[in-house]
C-alpha cells in the first residue's frame, strides 16, 4: 500500500515547520543567530529523518528534547564553578577539602544528568513508539561521532577529505 505522503515529503513538511517554529521563537526571545538557528535545524532535520518521524510525532517530540537539554544545561551551568576551580588551579594547589568537594560534585552531577535523562527517557516512550525512541539514541551517537569528525577536520584542515 502507498502511504499518504511520501517520506521526502515528510521530511519537507517537518522542515518548513520547523524553520518557521525556531524562526518564531528566535523572535520572541530577540536572539539574532542565523548560523546556529541553521545548526538547529540541520540537527532536527537529522534527527527527524534518522527517526522517520511524521509531523505530529515532531511536534511532541522536541519540545520534551528542548526541555530535557534545558534542564541538563542548567545542571552543568550550576557545576560550573567546580570545573573553573580545577580550570585555574593544579589538583597539588586545592586543599583536600576543596577536592573532596569537586570530587563530590562531579559524582553528584553525573547521577543527577542520569536521574534526568531516565526521567526524559520515560517522557519520550510517552510521545513516541518504543521503536522511534532505541532510534534516537542511535541518532544521538551518530551525530556525536558525526560532529567530532566535523570538528576534528576543522582542527585539522590539511586532513579534510575531498
């Protein structure tokens, strides 16, 4: 059976969506960045073909990613002052008390981005099937390793593949 609307389609219609939400959002929020709106959705477009997802899945689907990137990012902003102490100073240079406490904090931070990503982990199976949900994180590695490449050829421009 032909499906209603072809695949390319789909992933054109997202788009359009897509671009237009950030377009909107980008101007309620005042933030001029054209070439990180274009990363964003490059990486929706990504991800949304990697998942076949239709319109409605997307539309459920990212807000709850936004939401879960948000929360991880306001995790690592709040352990910032951790990893600046260890930034500007040698572990020799720290008294055993100030290691102890950023020993403590990076062990506290990494069950509190787990405890995060179950919690959004249960979230996505509530907008998504089960299927969709195992392809994101294949998504995820692939466009982790993806962008290490991009970035180790940027750091290296006579290693560029042709």
């Amino acid at each position: 059976m032909k499906p209603l609307i072809e695949p390319r389609k789909t992933v054109v219609l997202v788009l359009i969506y897509l671009i237009s939400t950030l377009t909107l959002a980008q101007s309620e929020n005042n933030i001029s960045n054209p070439k990180n709106e274009n990363r964003k959705a490059q990486k929706i477009a990504f991800f949304n073909a990697k998942m076949n997802l239709n319109k409605e899945e997307s539309k459920a689907f990212w807000p709850v990613v936004s939401d879960m990137q948000k929360e991880l990012k306001d995790l690592k902003n709040k352990n910032n002052h951790y990893r600046t102490m260890l930034k500007n100073k040698k572990t020799e240079e720290l008294s055993d008390s100030e290691l102890e406490e950023i020993v403590d904090s990076r062990i506290q931070m990494g069950k509190d981005q787990m405890d995060i990503k179950i919690k959004y982990h249960q979230k996505f199976k509530e907008v998504l099937p089960i299927q969709k949900v195992a392809k994101y994180y294949q998504a995820v590695k692939e466009f982790k390793k993806i962008q290490s490449e991009r970035k180790k050829q940027h750091n290296n421009p006579g290693e560029r593949k042709s």
